[in-house]
C-alpha cells in the first residue's frame, strides 16, 4: 500500500489514475474504465430461431400371421 506524501498537491480529474513513480514524481494516467457512465443502448428484439421442419419417418404395415 502506498503512503501519503502531501495531500491536495493536485486536483483530481474523475477517470483518471494517479501514481508516485520510480523518480518520485506524480504521474496521471487515464484508467481504461471509470469516468462519466455510459448510456444503456436499447435492446434490440431478438427474432426466433428458424427450425427445421423435422422429416417424417415412412410408416410400416405391420404383417398378418
């Protein structure tokens, strides 16, 4: 974990990740998630399968004895 060096040096931007590098300066980088939320895309209908009409077996007489 990391110690606190000085408080309120920098303002901190929302979506951005902030580090003491091997030098000891501060560093800012943008984080791959986080920031303002996305809106939701609206659901697209889902069409139903297509199935294949099942195939009708011939149909045997059965034998007189």
């Amino acid at each position: 974990m990391g110690r606190i060096i000085k408080k309120r040096v920098i303002t901190r931007r929302p979506g951005h990740l902030y580090y003491i590098d091997g030098k000891g300066n501060v560093c800012e980088a943008k984080m791959a998630r986080g920031g303002k939320k996305k809106k939701k895309k609206a659901a697209k209908k889902k069409q139903p399968a297509k199935r294949k009409p099942a195939k009708k077996k011939p149909v045997r007489k059965k034998k007189r004895r």
